[in-house]
C-alpha cells in the first residue's frame, strides 16, 4: 500500500482540507463581484438598489454583469473554476459524512443532487442569455439543486453532530433564508418585463452569498480529521482509494 505523505496535506494540527471550503466561497464570491464592478466601468449596468437610470440601462442580475463579450469571458472562467472547487468540496463532503453517520443513501442522493446543480452553473456560465430558455434553465436548475442539497446536508447535520449547537443553527438558518431569498428572485424574474423594484436583484446577490457561506461551513468538519490517498494492488486490478481518517493524525 502506497500512502501520501500526511505532511502535505497537514500543517501543524491543521488540517489543510478545511481550506478548500473557504477557498471556494472566496474565489467564487470576489470573482462574480470582480465581474460586477467591472461592467459597471466598462457597462451600462445600474447599481443594485439605484432606480434613477432609465430603462435602457441593464439590471444588474448576476448573469447580466458578464453580458458583455469580453466580460462575458471572464464571467464564464470563474463560474466554471468555481464548479471545479464545488466538486471537489461536496465529494470531500460526501466522504466524510460516509465515514460519520449512517445515512448512506442521504449521502449519496445529495451527491447527485449538487452534480445537478453543477450541471445547471455549467449552463448559465455558458449559454448565451439570448438563448432565454436553456439559461433560465440552468440558472434554477442550480438554485433549486443547490437548496435540496443545503437542506440535506443541513438535516444530516442535525442527526449527527449535537455538540455544535451554534454550528447547527447557523446552518438551519441559511437553509431557510435560501428558498426565501429564490422565492423572491424569482417573483421578481417573473414580473421583470412589467415592473421590477431592484430588491428582487438583491435577493439573488444575497442567494448565492448565503449558499457560499453555508459552503464555507463545510471547513469545520474537515478540520477535524485528515484525507489521504492510498493505493491497493489488487492484482490483476489495481484501485485507487480517498478516505477520511477521523482524529489528528499527523
């Protein structure tokens, strides 16, 4: 059996997996704001809560601040890097709580569930706006998966850990606020060719900050124990193997 080395992946009695959350939710939240600011300079996008532009300037929904080409590009590079990291935390997810609790199909459903919600980020990171149906199928397929997968996780977290009591509130309190904030999103999709307020936006700007977060929240379980890479000659197959070993290890 071949094993990582522990060093490389721990720093002290850190382990450096608890990172990736955090990384994630970081990379991901300054990139769309990065895109924002960037087509408010080089755009006609209104500011989040200014109604004082008239209507030919753009509401600034996420997807609409990479609407320009060039901008576009951009947009399109740090959802897809941002899908990447999603991946590799909900797999890492999936692994630790396979090790933790016995709901091994809860587990798995939400795998599948944010594999979904990937696919949707895929579609609205790139697919044209103008193409309306495929986008605004991407973009709620993402939300929709995204929230089953928060209320999942947020329930396995409610059966499993119970000497994280703040923890456990911080999450069932963003698992609620989400379909919150989508309901009113998508209130505000509907009656954008009527009449649109602005505070629909910023309930969508506050949905993805909110799932970033309650994402980021992932780091406290990893920061308990240590993932390590190991392979088995199992001749005449051979398998490779990711697992989660509870405890500090070094």
């Amino acid at each position: 059996m071949l094993e990582a080395n522990p060093e490389m992946i721990r720093w002290g009695y850190i382990n450096l997996w608890a990172f990736l959350p955090p990384f994630y939710a970081g990379f991901t939240a300054v990139g769309f704001w990065t895109v924002y600011f960037l087509a408010r300079v080089y755009g006609k996008l209104r500011p989040l809560l200014d109604e004082s532009y008239h209507d030919s300037y753009s509401w600034p929904h996420i997807g609409e601040s990479g609407g320009n080409e060039s901008i576009g590009i951009f947009f399109s590079l740090i959802l897809n890097m941002s899908t990447i990291l999603a991946l590799m935390v909900s797999f890492l997810r999936y692994l630790y709580v396979n090790s933790q609790t016995n709901w091994p199909f809860l587990n798995t459903l939400s795998v599948i569930v944010f594999i979904l919600s990937c696919f949707g980020m895929l579609l609205f990171a790139n697919v044209p706006s103008q193409m309306n149906r495929l986008y605004m199928t991407g973009r709620m397929l993402a939300a929709q998966a995204l929230i089953v997968y928060c209320w999942i996780q947020t329930f396995i977290t409610l059966k499993s850990i119970t000497n994280e009591k703040l923890l456990v509130n911080v999450r069932l309190f963003l698992s609620v606020l989400m379909p919150i904030t989508l309901i009113y999103t998508t209130a505000d999709l509907v009656s954008f060719s009527h009449h649109s307020t602005g505070y629909g936006i910023c309930s969508e700007w506050l949905l993805v900050m909110v799932f970033l977060i309650y994402l980021a929240s992932l780091g406290f379980e990893f920061s308990n124990g240590t993932f390590h890479w190991s392979y088995t000659d199992q001749s005449p197959h051979a398998a490779d193997q990711l697992m989660f070993s509870p405890g500090n290890q070094c």
